[in-house]
C-alpha cells in the first residue's frame, strides 16, 4: 500500500544555489540537513505539506547523484513513497516480477528504503520508504 | 505561500504500459483522464495520498512533452507546488527576478496555473496551481 509522496529528490549542484531558490523565494522550511558519505551526498530536506524536497548534492562525481549530473544534468532525480511496510512492499512487487534495484530494504535518510529500478517505472527512479518512529 | 505538491508529472510513451505499473502495480487510483488538444497530451491522473501523480503521452512528437522525450526520454517531467493564490504567488516571484515561462496564470488542468522557467529552480520545471473549485 501506497500512503503517500515521502518526497521528491532534486540533484542539483550547490546545495547553497539551490537552496537560495526553494527555502529563500519559495519560503519552504529546512527541516534537516545532513552530509550522508554512504550515499556520497550532501542533503538538504525542506517541507511542503506532508512531503519534502531532497536537495542532493554530490560529493564526488563518481558517486550516483555525480553521474546522474553529468548524464542529464540538474533536475528531479527521484521520487519516494511512504508505505507502511517496505519489507512486504517489497516482496509484493518481486513477486510481480517488478525490477528492483534494491533486493532487500536498507537504511536511508527517510528510513527503511528500497530502490526500483527504473525500467519498471517508466524512466523514473522511485524510492519505497518506512519512516522509522525514534 | 506554497501549500503542498499538487502533483509530478511523469512524460511516457504510453499511457496504457505506464498504467499498467502506476495502477495495476502499484495499485495508484485514477482519479480522471482527459486529453487536452491545447496542451498535446493524453493525460491519467493517479491519486497518491494528498497528491497526485499525472502520465502524460504526447499526442504528437511536435508538442512540449513530445520534445521532452525525444530529449531526454521518459521519467519524471515537472512537479506542481499547490498555492492559495497563483496570481499573487506569480507577482511575488516576478518582484524578486525569477525566471518564468507564464507571465500570467491561465487555465490548465489543476485549476489556474503557470509555470516557472528552469533555469530558476535548478533544472526542474516547476508549476504553481490553485485548484478551481466547481
């Protein structure tokens, strides 16, 4: 089950640039920042609503936001979706025979993630998310 | 004063194969589906928690989501900040120097809208609605 957009991701390549426009002249909050050196990413999450903006900036331009720059330059990169189990999501999508990037769900910044792989979304990356209670 | 995303838009080939997933897999609700002469698209809108999702297939390679995918293939195409007044909205980020592509609201499918130029929001095609209420 699908609850609702967790949020969306932006590679872009300044987080101060970036955020000049979606916290300054959009007025969106920053909820979080955070520098996550497994996913090579400097991060900047504003809230709209019930979902976020994920500013992503890379740390190198090897690591995947990197690559994505300079094949398609700066845009939107992901879309994530809350649900409230991303371990049977995930198991109800391979038995499907959906194509997955991630075969088990792991830790991310919005908690528990996996990652579909985009051939079976249209070109879209799209991320499945539990948010972890603390 | 942005409220909430309204909605991502998502340029694919085929309306019926991108149902198949968003839909049938996913299991998304349509909420409506139209074709809008004016804009060269046949479009599906999908129901994702407070938001929607919106498939749009060209209806010729000429039109904007046509050349979108000539270019850069299909995936995720812009997203629509939802705000409570599109025209104040609009003169808001004309005052501080945005770049937009609508100069004036006008009507589209979300209820007024306009769009933003790229070039000012990183590389995303950014579109402000207010829903018209019927």
């Amino acid at each position: 089950m699908i609850e609702k957009i967790h949020h969306i991701g932006v590679a872009v390549r300044s987080l101060d640039e970036a955020l000049k426009f979606y916290s300054e002249t959009l007025g969106l909050p920053v909820q979080a920042s955070a520098t996550v050196e497994e996913q090579g990413v400097k991060a900047a999450l504003l809230t709209i609503g019930g979902s976020e903006i994920e500013l992503l900036e890379p740390l190198s331009p090897e690591s995947p936001v990197g690559r994505f720059l300079e094949r398609k330059g700066e845009g939107l990169h992901h879309i994530c979706f809350q649900t409230p189990d991303v371990a049977a999501e995930l198991e109800g999508l391979k038995a499907k025979g959906v194509e997955l990037i991630d075969q088990q769900p792991r830790r991310g910044l919005a908690g528990m993630i996996c990652f579909l792989h985009p051939k079976a979304s249209r070109g879209v990356l799209v991320e499945l998310a539990t948010p972890v209670v603390s």
